[in-house]
C-alpha cells in the first residue's frame, strides 16, 4: 500500500493507514483548508511540517483582513516577507510607524488593495504607498486623523493609481493629485476644503461631508471638466448658483445625485447638455414652476427621482427618452401628467421595501399610500406592467399604454368607472388632454391581458370593452352594482365579495368555465359565450332573470337558484347546448311547468333536483332519455309511483305475484309504466335518500333496476328488512348494482345478502333478536349461517352507517368496502366477503368482540380495519394480522385497564402477590 500511495502524486509516505493516507494528501488538505479563516490557517500550519508546507501555499495568501486584529508587527512583517505576491491587504486599525509603513510596502510589489486607517496618519506615511505600491488599483483610508494636526494639509498622490476611497477622516484640506485616479469617493468626511488635481477623473462622490463651504466646493468641482458622474447628496447646502456653474463646466456630466439639498430650486438652471440620471431627493424647495422648465430642458433624461419633494405638488412632463421617475413620499403631490413614451417605471409609492420593490426595473409601476393624489395621465410606448396599491385619493386614472400587459388596481377606493375606459383597446377611447393629440398613441390599452380591481369600492357601473383581456378580477368591489363586458378572450373572471352585484352582462366572452357563486345578490344574468362549457351559479340566491346563449355548454349548476322559473331554463336550452350536467337542487320555484320548458335534452347524463318540490317525474324522463345519473335526495312531495316507468316489466313467471300487486292503488299505474317502459334505460346511479317512499317501492327499485350501478337510500322510512326479500327470489336475474347506501335507515333491523339462518331454531334466534328491546337482548345471537344464491353478487361498497341494524350477514364474493360506523345496536356479524378490502365498524359498542374477531378473520385481503370505540377482544389484533396478511392499518381504542379489587389504595409489590 505504501508504494501505491507514494505513486500518487501530492502524496506523502504512509504507514498503510487509509485516513492517514487522505490527510496526507496535498490536493484534498488544499481543498479543507480553502474553507478556513486566516487564524484557523495559522493553527492548523503548526500541527505539523506536512500541513504547514501546504498552508503556506500563496494561493491561500493572495488576501489578507487584520482588520482590529491584535497582530504585532513583527508578525505582520513575517507574514508578509513569506508571501510576497500578496493582492489585497487590509490593516485599519493596525498600529504602524513610517518606519513599520515602509519595511511593509517594500515587500509587497504586487498589491493590488490596500485599506489602511484607524489612528493619525501623517504625509511621510502617507507617501510610502505613493514611493513603493506601483501596482495599487484600490487605496481605501477609513477613520484616520489626516496630518499632524487639524490645521495641516493633507496631500495624497499617486501616478497610476485609478481609485481611492475616504471614509470618516478628518483633516483641514485635502489635496488629492493624482493623474491617473478614475474613481474618487468621499465619505462622511470632516474636511474643510478640497482641491483636485485629477486630469481624467470620471466619478466622484461627496457624500456627507458637511464642513465644505458652497464656495470651495463650487471652485473644486469646476475643474473636473472630465466629469461624468457626481454625488453630492447631503454634503453641503448646495446652491442653485453652484449647481449652475457645475453644470456649464462638466459637459461630459451624465449622472447627477443631489439628494438631501435643501436650498436647490433648479431656478433658471443651464448646462449639463448630456445628463441622462438625475436624483434630487429630500430637496423642498423644489416646487413646480421652477422645476418643470428645467427638466423639460434635459432632453436626454433617462432616470429622474423626485422623492421626498415636500412642495411638488403637480408634475406635467414631456420628455422623450424617460425610463423610470420615482415621486415616492410627495405628500403634496396630487396630479401627474406624464407624455413619455418611453417611460417604463414609475414609482409613486410610500415604502421603497415594499411588496413591488423586487420587482425588475421597467415592468412595474409601483404606487403605495400616496394620500393625495388625485389624477393620473399617463402616455408611454413602452410600459408592460402597472400595479397601484393603496392609493385613498385617486379619482382618475387615464392611460395610453398601448403595450401594456398587465394592471393592478388594490384599495384604490375613489376610482371611478371611466378608469375601464382607458383599460379597454379603443373602442371607448379615453380623454387624454390636447397635447397628446399628435403622439403615436393607441387609444386605451389595446393589449391589456390581465386586469384586477380589488377592494375599489368606488366602481358602481363598470363597462369594459377589449379583446386582448385574458384574466379579469373584481374581488370585493363593494359598491359594484353592474358589470357590462365584451371580451372575447377573457379565460378567467373573478368577482369574489362583490356583495352588492346585481347586474352582469357578458357579451361574447371566450371563457370554459364560469363561476358566479359568489354574487348571492346577483338578479340578472346576460351571457354570450361561444366557447363556454362549465356554468357555475350556486348560491345566486336572488337570481330570477337567465338570458343564455352559450351554444358550447356542458354543465350547468344552480344550487339554491330558488327563483329560476320557467322562462329562465327555457334559455338554457334555446341555442340547443349539449348538455350533460344539470344540477337543480334546492330550487324552490322549480315545478312541471318549468321541467317542461327544458324541452328534450337528448345529452343530458346527470340531473340533480334533489330538495325541490317535484312529483311526478313524466317530464323527465321524457325531456332526458339518455339520463345515466338522477338524484332525488329530499324530494319530500315525491309520489309512490313516481318511478315505476323506470321498473323494467314484470317476468311473466312473476306475473301471478304481481297481478294480487295491481290490486293495489298503485297497481294500475305500475302496469301502465310496465306496458311502456323504456325511460332511462341508461340510468347507471339513482339517489332518493330521504324521500317517502314505501318499502314495496324501493324493494322494487332494488330487485328490479336491472341497470342500476350505484343506489341511495339514505334515511328512507321505508326501508326496512323486506327490503331484501326480493334479492332471494328463486329465479332472479342478478343485477348490475355495485354500491349500496342506506345510512340513516333507523327502521333497518337487518341486511342479509348471500346468507339465511341455516335451521328454523337459527330464524327464531334471528327472530328475537330483531324484535327484542334494544335495552333487553336475547341471552344469545349465536346463529348458523347458509349460503344462498342473491341477485347482488356483484356489490362492491355497502354502507350501514348510523341504521338500526341489529343483525348483519353478508356473503358477497365481489364486496370491498363496508361502512357500518355508530351501527350502535350491531349485535350479530357474519361475513364471507373474500375480497373484503376496507371495513369501518366504529362505535359499535354492542357487537360481541368474539363475533368481530371472528367475522374478519375470514377476510383474508382485509388491508384497513377501523374499529376504533367499538368492542376488541385482546387476541384481535395478533390473530387479525395472522389471518390477513394483507392488513396494513387496523384502528382499535385499548380496553380500559381493570380497578383493583380490595386492598389498600396502592399495594405494594409484595402485597399483591
């Protein structure tokens, strides 16, 4: 192993140990102690010669912060006579003589950085840098004392280097004579006066130093005529006379930042003929009609920011290649008029960290809290997104924005309907001022793709007319009472908490899907859409007047419509969709004379009319052949013989049987149904849950809807016992249904399917069981069981939930999911359902746990058993898991712990035994 390590380069003899082997290994200790900090390298150097030789390697060197470090100087001298191809050094805070200065720098030719400070710093040190760092890209002095004492003049020099930072430094004057500096920052600095000796000197900042006389800085800023950037915000009180000389002299000057200057006013301002950035925040005195004519001037403006412009109190600009304003924090600032047309961002706005603040320059507007802005024109070419927040004053808003993509409106709450106008593409152009007159400009918002207008309590009659709009919402406009759109595009509409909504007209909208569920004051409805499939107008409570013509519609769902009538569904049908989905439920005015109006719906897969007054269901099934879907849950006025035409006729072996049946008043209408049944012969799900309906009725439908697949009948009073006799017929065809429901049925005693008590001693069993008062059972329910053929072999869901079943025998070879939960008078349970996946049997508190146990132990693909409150012996789950392989989940609540009998409150270990 030895000679296969020291065959790798960068490695080291080792003694065979593998980790030994990789801390030894040059490359990978390079790569671990890439990761440290300068005291960290240090330590590790001395662990041993190995690792000192690779933390000595000048690639970890290269930079160096003793920045307030307690170094002595003859280490730093070490330091740096080790590692000569040093880039960047930082000492602030680094007590050092010239002396120390001077044995420092001459080591260090290829400096590239260097950040010195803390303490006095006098011109012989000083001029080390200049005499021996002819490399310096970076001079930075930080919190130095400049001079021997406050009085002297403070020279700084340097023949090629392009940049110097001065930050918190004190000094009397400051000459800086450098021909070759590009770069030059003064920060937070005490001096009195500057003079500059700076040949092509290109940026300069002065950024708080507020001992600098407005003379001296106007004599030392003339004479950077290669200037082209200057800050000189909060410095001094610059003058508008200053600011003008500035301006004649910098030709060059394309960004100015003067944040923080009082006294300017921009009265009467000349020069700067190519400056394009421009930021005058925190000036007061700037008022309109000084500051207006000066901008108009600088025709090349491409950034302009106004913030915190205490007496601007209306702006009207017209300048051509103006990119991004800002006027956030204008607390006078009430009207804007702005004819840019290549204006991309403009920020009104009150919190520069707000929500819209990440947003990218040139696709936002950003508008937060301005409290008085009332108005707002605005002209551009190249705006793409607008978002306006919280703006409690506007009124108007008018646009010419012919790309724009995107508008948001938040809490704007006086904002008026004509700001739809200016939304829409031109049909209804806005009223922009004459001197837009001759400007390239669309009307309105021709591309506008997505619109909002949340919480503008203000809009009461909004009309939009555009056919680019994709998305729109009117979330919480209280106020809104009408709404009149022509889009043809529109995808989304949104019109959450529009309480007050009483009117929508939609012409020619290109949605699929509508949903108007919540507008509950909504009266009148006018809907034209070629393409819509989906109508949703549950809960629109007060809705009388329907006026349709939506040739593509596949579903529509009026729960709690209670005022639809007649002429409303008759538009429904008129443009003769095809539809699919109904859903009538809990229409009160819904009668015969309005299911007629429906005319026939040959389409029609599901109709719900659930909770509505029906009686008779001739209609239809008339108006609906190919009906696979009827719910009639609490139907209360439903007749008995309601559903006969849905029965198939009756078998001729079965005729004698049901001749006595005619007999009966629904005897000679059951016949006639017979004579002419083919209604729904497609109807696969039926649901007359809490309907009054007999038990001869639903035995009926259950032995005799041979097309049935899924069935409710939950909480029927007729449901009882008999329910399943005709299941056991001899003879009977099987039927198709594969889910059964009957959750509720209190007069439900027992379900046997597939199985009969195997002797007359078991029926009597049986027999006392289901007629014995629930608060006395029978002594015992043990019963023998035997299989016989049923006509719902085929059941696959059953559910029992909350019935009055007492005994509970199933033999369903095809049954995977059974629901028996709060059956609280369950007490006999026989199952030989093989394929039996899930079972719920909660709360069945006085079924034997013997019978439980034994009645699932027979599932053998049993996955899920909930039993949870009901009764579990203590070998359950053992013999449970060991019978079903398969088992996964099985729920079930401990049995409470027995209370000790006799004996003292609490024996001690040896008592007890």
């Amino acid at each position: 192993m030895d000679t296969e390590m020291n065959a790798v380069p960068g490695c080291a003899p080792s003694s065979g140990d593998p980790v030994e082997g990789v801390l030894r290994n040059a490359d990978i200790l390079r790569l671990l102690f890439s990761q440290l900090e300068l005291p960290d390298l240090i330590r590790v150097g001395a662990t041993c010669k190995h690792w000192y030789s690779v933390a000595e390697s000048d690639e970890f060197w290269r930079t160096l912060d003793f920045q307030n470090r307690s170094i002595r100087q003859e280490e730093l001298l070490g330091i740096v006579r080790r590692h000569p191809h040093i880039l960047s050094l930082n000492i602030q805070g680094v007590h050092q003589t010239a002396r120390s200065l001077l044995s420092l720098l001459v080591c260090l030719k290829s400096l590239r950085e260097l950040s010195m400070g803390g303490g006095c710093l006098s011109e012989p040190e000083l001029l080390q840098v200049h005499s021996n760092l002819s490399s310096l890209q970076q001079w930075t002095i930080s919190q130095a004392d400049l001079g021997r004492s406050s009085m002297t003049e403070v020279l700084l020099s340097h023949a090629t280097l392009p940049r110097l930072v001065l930050r918190k430094c004190r000094g009397s004057r400051l000459v800086v004579r450098c021909n070759a500096l590009r770069e030059l920052v003064i920060e937070s600095c005490s001096f009195l006066s500057l003079a500059f000796a700076t040949p092509v000197l290109a940026s300069l900042e002065l950024r708080d130093c507020q001992k600098i006389a407005d003379v001296g800085l106007r004599a030392a800023l003339t004479r950077l005529t290669m200037l082209k950037s200057l800050d000189v915000s909060y410095s001094v009180p610059l003058s508008d006379d200053t600011l003008r000389e500035v301006g004649l002299a910098c030709v060059h000057l394309t960004s100015l930042r003067a944040a923080g200057c009082p006294g300017l006013t921009l009265n009467a301002m000349q020069g700067f003929p190519e400056l394009r950035h421009l930021d005058l925040s925190g000036c007061d005195c700037i008022a309109p009609a000084t500051a207006v004519p000066a901008l108009e001037r600088w025709t090349n403006l491409e950034s302009l920011t106004l913030d915190h412009c205490g007496l601007l109190t209306h702006l009207t600009l017209s300048l051509p290649r103006l990119r991004n304003i800002s006027l956030r924090h204008c607390r006078a600032l009430a009207t804007v008029d702005l004819q840019c047309l290549w204006l991309e961002h403009i920020d009104l706005g009150s919190d520069p960290h707000g929500a819209d603040a990440a947003a990218p320059t040139g696709t936002a507007i950003a508008v937060v809290k301005p409290q008085v802005l009332k108005r707002v024109v605005l002209a551009s070419n190249a705006m793409t997104k607008l978002v306006w927040r919280a703006c409690p004053s506007l009124e108007q808003a008018i646009l010419a924005c012919p790309y724009l993509r995107e508008a948001h409106f938040d809490s704007c709450d006086l904002l008026r309907d004509e700001v739809l106008r200016t939304l829409g593409d031109g049909t209804l152009p806005p009223a922009l001022p004459a001197r837009y007159v001759n400007l390239p400009l669309g009307g309105g918002c021709p591309r506008l793709r997505c619109l909002s207008l949340h919480n503008c309590s203000g809009l009461k009659k909004a009309q939009l007319v555009s056919a680019s709009i994709e998305r729109l919402s009117l979330a919480n406009c209280a106020g809104l009472a009408d709404l009149v759109l022509n889009c043809p595009s529109l995808q989304v509409l949104q019109l959450e908490e529009c309480n007050d909504l009483l009117s929508i007209d939609l012409q020619a909208i290109g949605m699929n899907t509508l949903s108007l569920g919540t507008c509950p004051h909504l009266t009148s409805l006018a809907l034209a859409a070629p393409v819509l499939r989906n109508l949703d107008l549950k809960g629109c409570g007060m809705l009388s007047a329907l006026v349709l013509d939506c040739p593509s519609l596949e579903a529509l769902d009026a729960t709690f419509c209670g005022r639809l009538g007649r002429s409303a569904l008759a538009w429904v049908v008129k443009s003769a969709p095809p539809l699919r989905t109904l859903v009538l439920s809990v229409c009160s005015h819904l009668d015969a004379a309005a299911l007629e109006a429906l005319g026939t719906l040959h389409t029609l897969r599901l109709l719900d009319l659930s909770y509505t007054e029906i009686q008779d269901l001739d209609l239809v099934f008339a108006a609906c052949p190919g009906l696979e879907t009827l719910k009639l849950s609490s139907c209360a006025c439903l007749r008995e013989d309601a559903l006969n035409a849905l029965l198939p006729p009756v078998e001729s072996r079965h005729a004698s049987s049901m001749e006595t049946e005619d007999q009966s008043p629904e005897g000679p209408s059951q016949s006639k149904a017979a004579k002419r049944w083919h209604a729904l012969t497609s109807l696969k799900e039926l649901d007359v849950s809490y309907c009054s309906l007999s038990t001869s009725v639903l035995s009926n439908v259950l032995s005799r809807g041979f097309t049935l697949q899924v069935l409710a009948i939950n909480g029927c009073t007729g449901a009882t016992q008999e329910l399943w006799d005709g299941l056991h017929a001899p003879g009977a065809p099987a039927l198709s249904l594969q889910s059964l429901s009957a959750v509720g049925c209190k007069k439900l005693r027992s379900c046997w399917l597939g199985l009969q008590p195997a002797s007359a001693a078991d029926m009597d069993t049986q027999q006392r069981l289901l007629s014995a008062n629930m608060y006395s059972p029978p002594a015992s329910s043990d019963t023998a069981w035997t299989q016989v053929p049923v006509s719902v072999s085929g059941l696959q869901a059953l559910r029992l939930g909350l019935s009055g079943v007492r005994s509970l025998a199933l033999a369903l070879p095809a049954l995977t999911s059974l629901d028996v939960n709060n059956t609280a008078e369950l007490r006999c349970l026989e199952l030989r359902c093989p394929a039996l996946l899930t079972a719920y049997v909660q709360a069945c508190k006085v079924l034997p746990g013997q019978l439980l146990e034994r009645a699932f132990c027979s599932c053998t693909m049993l996955e899920t058993l909930d039993a949870q409150h009901s009764e579990v012996p203590a070998s359950a789950p053992d013999r449970l898991h060991a019978c079903c392989p398969h088992m996964r989940v099985f729920l079930h609540t401990p049995a409470p712990q027995a209370e000790p009998s006799g004996g003292a409150f609490c024996d001690s270990p040896e008592t007890s035994d």
